[in-house]
C-alpha cells in the first residue's frame, strides 16, 4: 500500500500541472 501512496501524489502532481 505504501508503494501506491507515491504513485498517487505523482499522477496528482502530473494532473495539477497540465491544468
């Protein structure tokens, strides 16, 4: 579970960039 958490925040990160 703790390997998807890093996972999560990055596609975030990549999603609030592209907007």
């Amino acid at each position: 579970f703790l390997s998807l958490i890093p996972h999560a925040i990055s596609a975030i990160s990549a999603i609030a960039h592209h907007l």
